[in-house]
C-alpha cells in the first residue's frame, strides 16, 4: 500500500507527491526525471495526467521488492 510511503497533496492544478520511506525516495530517483519541478525540499511537482501512471508503477515496483 503507498499510503506507508509516500504523501499525497491535491493542489488542483497540481498534486505534490512527497516520498517518505527510504524505498519510495530512492524509487523517485530512479524513475521521475532530474528536471521533475520539485516543492520543497522533498515533494516532486506532478501533473494529474501522469500521477496515476507514477503511483502505478511505483506501487507494482514497491509491492514487488517486498516479495
């Protein structure tokens, strides 16, 4: 389940996506792109036509690692 790994805010036009487990942060290195805006010093800016592609994969690739 993300909901242990990352944080999730809905700013309408964008959503900020936070990575907050060891696992998750070093999934957002890996996979989003150097150049994704960032909020802060750990949110990643996303648009919503690619959030749900994003926690897709992240959530197959977590729940896969943990197996």
């Amino acid at each position: 389940m993300l909901s242990s790994h990352v944080s999730l805010f809905n700013g309408g036009s964008i959503y900020v996506l936070t990575p907050v487990s060891p696992e998750a942060i070093n999934w957002c290195d890996q996979h989003l792109p150097d150049d994704t805006q960032r909020w802060g010093a750990t949110g990643y800016v996303i648009e919503p036509r690619y959030l749900g592609d994003i926690l897709q994969g992240m959530e197959s690739d977590l729940s896969n690692s943990a197996r």
